[in-house]
C-alpha cells in the first residue's frame, strides 16, 4: 500500500513538473497578446523619431522610462547612450541577457507610411536621412513588450533577467568607441554576471509568423582591410619610367578572387573578399605614386578566417613585388562570427516552436552580413535567431534589402518575437 501511495505520489509531481512551464508558457503568450496594440505604438514613434549611432538620446530617454515604470532597477548612459534594467524573479536561477540594438542608419525613407521617418542628420559631413532601416525600431518594442509582460509574471519567474538596449549596432561614428565591444567593456555582463545571452533580429526576406536559425556560425566576422601600393610616379606618355600603382591595383584585384576560388574551403563555410573603394591620381596624363584600396572580409569560421588573411597578404604581396611595387596591407577585424551555442540552441529551439508552432520553426543558412552580438556569445553561450517581418501576402523574394530607401517590415512580425523571447527565456528558467 505504502509503495503504490508513493509511485502515485511521484506521478503527481512528475505531471506537475511538466504541466508548470507550459502553464507559464501559456499566460506569457496571452500577456503578450494582450500588449500587442501597445507595441505597436511605441514601434511607430521608433521609426518616425530614428537617431544614429551614438546619438540615440530620445531613444534611451523613452525606453529607460518604460522601464522604470515597470519598477526595475535602470541604469543609463552605458557605452554612451545604452539602457540597462533588472528584473529579479522570486525563485533563484539562472541570470539571462535579453538584447535589442536601438540605433538608425543613414538613410532617407522611400516608404509612404503615416509614421515615416522625415528626420535628417549630419553623417561624416553629408546632410542625410535617417531611417530604422534595418528594423531596430521593432526590436526595441519587441524588448520592451517582453519586460512588460515578464514584470507581470515575476512570481512566475525563476531566476534573473538583464535588459540590454543596446547602441552603435550600425558601428560608432568614425573616431568614438561604441556597439557590444564597448558594453562589454563597461561590464555589461557582470553585477550579476550573465549566464546566457539571447538576441534576434527581424528580416525582411522572410513571412511574417516565422522563426528561424541556424546552430554555430550564423553570421559572418567583418574584417575591414586597407592597402596601400606605392609605386613610382611617372608621367603618362612614358609608362616605362614608372612602376605604375594602377596596373598593380588591377593585377591584384584579379589575384585576390584565387583567395576564394582556390584557397578557400568553401564546402565548409561560405567566404567573402571584396573590394569597396579605389581611388589613385589626379588627372590623365599623371601615373601616381600611390593607390589606395579598401574593402571587407567575410568569415564564418575562426579558422577560416585567420587562413584568409595569410592568403590573401601572401597573394598581393607577391603580385606587388613582380610589378615592382611596395603593399603595405592593414586587416582590422571589427566584428567577430556571431555563435549560436550548439547545445544551448538545442535547448530553446523546442520551446519557441512549442509556444508558436513547429511549423513556422526552421533552419536556416548562415549569413555573411555581420552582428555584434558576437561580442556577447564569446563571454557566454548565446542564442541569436531571425524573425520574419515580409507580410505574409507579399513575396519576401521581391522585398527591398536591409539598409536600403524601401526596406519595410510589418507590424504583424512583432509578436512572434515577443513570444519566441518569452519563450526561451521562461524555457530555459524551467528546463
């Protein structure tokens, strides 16, 4: 009798352990629901008052005071313009990062909206737009709904959740420091130190309603690379009297595609070398002495990426010293490859397609557009995944591209983060 009461009894606890979190996970997603017309709201005031890199005063202005609304602890003006709140649960467990970046670009809106951005600002010297032309404006409402909506449930709550509104996602303005490395470096991710990070970024590209990821590299390292080759000046008519910087650009620009087609392994990772600016002389009749070029390397695994930067040193290099010129090649690495921790994206993957559906839940490949997230996932194990934003009546192979005049998300994309963010976050409280 003793042993059948006991066996019942663990049964009961047993089915109470398991029916808890999807009872959390249920009222998470009806809060968020119920908070959806708000964000909405705060998203539209986002995009129509956009601020650059470094800049976003208003911005930290508005989500600092929401936050402080919810009775968290606020702290402002990390890395420049950042916000950072704490949420402490009533049940001790794991401390988690939930990251947005709150910046805008320099670009000026083509999209008729009643919310379109006519803001303008200085950028480098050039009078220019502003535009939330990569879709931070819905991430900073989508993180606001999700402290929203977790303050409500604090009771629920087992562990420790860190906000971080992040600035300078885009790069700080030439000359300042800024982004994740700065963050990082002012101790975001102590007092209480950070267990985990979890990011996510919209896409246009992609249905409204819709998840996706990919474990380990997910987004590219950018290395930003400037050579110089010096050559001798000579004047046009006489070619043979120099050693002509211009032909030795265009040797290497040829050269460097081997780095890729030939040395590069690109069944293991995708790989990218291009070249973004040349500029050499001053009139027609002038071979010059110098000519500069600039340009990107794209990464996505460490290895790669270090084999990549001898090659293609090595390659301009030795096509510099056949024509007789002298390469002086600077490689600066800016952002590493953004990791998603196998085992910990094993862990929350399930969680988002239970609270969303298994089916709007998919693998995705890796991206050689960068994050600086990445600064977050080499202090801990990190989870970064995609949030469809294409409206689910238009063709998301046809919608205008990140950074552009025309790029656009819509309003219904939202909510499919609020709850993938509640999701893992209330999932890995309870795994």
């Amino acid at each position: 009798m003793k042993k059948s009461f006991l066996l019942f009894m663990l049964c009961l606890a047993s089915i109470s352990m398991f029916a808890q979190p999807a009872k959390v996970s249920s009222k998470a997603n009806q809060l968020a629901e119920d908070i959806e017309t708000k964000m909405i709201e705060w998203r539209h005031d986002f995009h129509e008052n956009p601020e650059l890199s470094n800049r976003e005063f208003k911005t930290a202005e508005k989500i600092a005071a929401h936050l402080k609304s919810l009775g968290f602890e606020v702290q402002t003006g990390v890395a420049k313009t950042g916000v950072v709140a704490i949420l402490k649960g009533a049940k001790p467990g794991p401390v988690i990062g939930l990251r947005a970046d709150i910046d805008a670009l320099p670009v000026t809106e083509r999209v008729e909206l009643e919310w379109k951005s006519t803001t303008t600002s200085n950028y480098n010297g050039i009078e220019t737009g502003v535009m939330h032309a990569c879709g931070h404006d819905t991430h900073i409402s989508i993180l606001m709904a999700t402290a929203e909506v977790l303050s409500k449930m604090k009771n629920d709550l087992r562990g420790t959740v860190k906000f971080v509104f992040q600035p300078a996602e885009e790069g700080p303005p030439p000359g300042e420091e800024g982004g994740a490395k700065l963050m990082v470096k002012e101790g975001v991710m102590k007092n209480p130190d950070i267990d985990v990070m979890i990011g996510l970024h919209i896409n246009a590209q992609t249905p409204a309603g819709t998840v996706s990821y990919k474990p380990g590299g997910t987004m590219a390292a950018a290395d930003r690379w400037v050579m110089k080759i010096k050559g001798k000046q000579s004047h046009g008519s006489t070619p043979w009297t120099s050693i002509d910087p211009v032909v030795t650009a265009g040797q290497i620009i040829t050269g460097m595609q081997t780095v890729i087609s030939r040395n590069t392994e690109l069944t293991k990772e995708a790989a990218v070398l291009s070249v973004g600016l040349i500029r050499g002389g001053v009139r027609n009749n002038i071979i010059p002495e110098e000519v500069e070029m600039i340009g990107t390397i794209r990464t996505l695994d460490p290895e790669m990426q270090k084999k990549l930067h001898e090659d293609f040193r090595r390659v301009a290099t030795n096509i510099g010293e056949a024509m007789g010129a002298e390469i002086d090649l600077i490689i600066e690495s800016h952002v590493p490859v953004t990791y998603n921790n196998p085992d910990l994206t094993a862990t929350l993957v399930p969680f988002i397609s239970n609270a969303i559906g298994a089916e709007n839940v998919y693998l995705k490949k890796a991206m050689t557009g960068a994050e600086d997230f990445s600064f977050y996932a080499n202090e801990v194990p990190s989870f970064f995944f995609f949030v469809g934003g294409c409206p689910t009546d238009q063709d998301p192979t046809k919608a205008a591209p990140h950074h552009t005049p025309d790029f656009y998300v819509d309003d219904s994309g939202m909510i499919t983060g609020v709850k993938s963010m509640l999701a893992a976050t209330l999932g890995y409280m309870y795994k």
